[in-house]
C-alpha cells in the first residue's frame, strides 16, 4: 500500500484474516457449519453464542474479501496489460490451489487419521496412494476470485490506470435496497441451492454467491469512483447501529421464529419457506451494514500501520492458505482437554492466531513463495 488513505484497507484485511480463523475454530468447538475436525458444543449458551459468531461473520466476511480484492483489480489490470495480468493472477491464485491440493490437505488427511483415530497411516498412503486428488479446501474463495477475475478481464479491455473521476457515495437508502436486494435474490437462489451444497471438487456453495459477485463489481465500481475513501465515520457509525439491532434484536427474533413455528435447521437454510426468506434478507442486511461499518470506522480509526501490522499484512495470504493445517492440529493435540466449549474456543483460537502469522511471516521470506503469496 503506498497511499497513506488506503492503509485502512490493509487493515481491515488483517481483521478479517483473524476473522476466518477465530470462524473455523467456533465451527470446531460447536458453530454450526463444516470443518474437518469438530466437537459438539457443551450446552445450549455455548451452542447460542458460537452460533450467533457464526452466523454474523458468514453475513459479511467472505463478501467483504471479495470487495476488497477487485478493488485493486484495475489498476494491475491497466498497469500490466490483458496478457501480463492473467499470467499474474494465475501465478498468485492458482498456484496456491494446486499446493494447497497436493500438499496441505494430504498432510491434514496425515493427521486426521493419526492423532483424531489413532490408526496406521504412511506418507506414501496419503500423498500417493489416495482417492481424491483435487480437495482445495478453503481455497474456495481463491478459485471463486480467480474465475471472477478471468471473467472481468476477458470480458472488457484495460482501462486507464487513473481511477475516473469521483463520485459521490450512493446514500443510505441506496446502500439498504441494494442489501434487500440481494436478500431477495440469494432467497430466490436457496430455492435451488440450499446453504451447505456445494459444487464440487471446487466447493463454491451458491447459496452464497449473490452476495459475492455483487461485491466483485461493487469493488471494482468503487475504484473507479473512490468510494471507499468516501465512506464517513458517522456513516460508518450509523450502520454500525443498524448491524447491533440487527445482531441483538433480530437474532432472537429469529430464534423465536424457529421455536414458534417448531421448525427444523434446514427451513432456514433453503427452499421456498419462510423461514429462508427470512433469514436470507436478515443475513444480507446485516452483511452489507457491517461492511459499511467497518469502512467508514476504520477509514478514521485504523489508518495507519506499525512495524507489526506492516508485516501483519504482508503476511495476510500466506496465513489464509495455511491457517486449516494449524488450526486442525492444534485442535487435535487439545482433543483430550476437558474445558468448556467457550474457552476451549478461546485457547486454540489464540493459539492458531498467533501461529498461523508466525508461520506466514517465515513463508513471505522464502524466495520462490514470496513472489507468489
């Protein structure tokens, strides 16, 4: 990041970064969602409240990665050229999938059938001799992004380095019919596609997908028109308002809605009910509120950067890509610990956390990774 205004954005992605992990390990210890090694949470508080963490980072933060990474698309786009900047992005997303396949999830498999079943294994079993040779895990997002981005690129030609002209923020209004907008379309979308099924081997889950493609084109539009930099702090702080009475006082509604109507989990995840209707536009209000939030917040507040936050960020993708394989076997070498679900949660997300950028910070060094993470 070399304009000063922006270095919030560098910011933010070191925030959703942890974010991903601390997401994983709720999954772990009782959230609800998929993950390669999980625990039943110990009581319904527990249960409650992994959830609610669950839910309200699903509603924005995987969104909010994908609004982020097209904003800088353009201008690589119009600086490199159609061919240098496909070659680029192949390098940078695709490279990563094919290790994170061939490499990461083996290793995984590796301790998943050691440490979790304590049976037999060998490298050679895992590596070799395997069923499965495509597993890209949470390279999901990477693969999505790279499709996203080929789209974008074959579809309109490089566009002049300077961003156009500024203009102005669309208003709060605008900013709320676009939210309900996509809840009305991701609801559409869940009739079909329910949240959890997933196309695979790439495990994109469609169910999802409105949201993500839309922020694709909003962050290459805000680009274009220097809207993130237009974002206020009381803007930021009024959609903060409406994420809290979202989280707070719709959550629960929601919960009611569920013991009212003596409604199953999957009501709420797909289908032509009302219960996914609801859901659908509750999770993308809140998704776009938090987003607002977080912009115009952190524009203000967290707008610059120290030695630690500089290599923090440098370090951001690196983590992503490896922060499965720490989070699962700290995770398994606690599997015999007895603490409470919260806590637990709380011990092996630190602990992943601090890892997991440790780890990263030495991988940016190496010579070959470091041109590509």
């Amino acid at each position: 990041m070399t304009n000063a205004r922006e270095t919030f954005i560098d910011n933010i992605r070191i925030a959703l970064t942890v974010l991903v992990i601390l997401h994983h390990t709720a999954i772990t210890y009782g959230g609800p969602g998929g993950w390669y090694y999980s625990e039943p949470a110990d009581g319904l508080v527990s249960g409650l409240l992994l959830t609610v963490f669950v839910s309200t980072n699903q509603a924005f933060f995987m969104g909010f990665f994908f609004l982020l990474s097209s904003y800088f698309i353009p201008a690589s786009y119009a600086r490199k050229g159609r061919s240098r900047f496909l070659l680029d992005r192949l390098k940078r997303l695709g490279i990563p999938i094919i290790f994170y396949s061939l490499v990461i999830t083996p290793v995984m498999i590796y301790m998943l059938v050691r440490l979790k079943m304590n049976q037999p294994i060998t490298w050679y079993d895992v590596f070799i001799d395997r069923d499965e040779w495509v597993n890209i895990g949470v390279l999901w997002f990477t693969a999505a992004l790279l499709l996203f981005t080929l789209v974008y690129a074959i579809s309109s030609p490089p566009v002049a380095h300077k961003a156009d002209k500024p203009k102005s923020l669309p208003g709060n209004l605008t900013i709320f019919l676009l939210a309900l907008g996509l809840g009305l379309v991701s609801f559409a979308v869940r009739i079909v596609f329910p949240i959890g099924w997933t196309l695979d081997p790439v495990g994109f889950q469609f169910a999802h997908f409105p949201q993500y493609i839309a922020l694709f084109i909003v962050g290459i539009l805000a680009y274009r028109h220097h809207w993130l930099s237009s974002v206020s702090y009381p803007q930021g702080k009024f959609w903060l308002r409406v994420a809290l009475l979202l989280i707070v006082v719709g959550f629960p509604c929601i919960y009611l809605l569920k013991v009212v109507t003596h409604s199953e989990l999957d009501a709420f995840l797909g289908g032509l009910t009302v219960q996914s209707f609801v859901n659908a536009v509750w999770e993308q209000l809140l998704g776009i509120s938090l987003i607002m939030a977080w912009l115009g917040i952190a524009r203000q507040r967290w707008n610059e950067q120290g030695t630690m936050t500089k290599e923090f960020s440098r370090s951001a993708y690196a983590v992503y890509i490896i922060h499965p394989m720490v989070l699962l076997l700290v995770s398994l070498l606690l599997k015999d610990v007895h603490l409470p679900s919260l806590l637990k949660f709380l011990i092996t997300g630190g602990i992943s956390v601090s890892v997991s950028f440790a780890v990263g910070s030495l991988l940016v060094r190496i010579p070959v990774a470091k041109d590509v993470i």
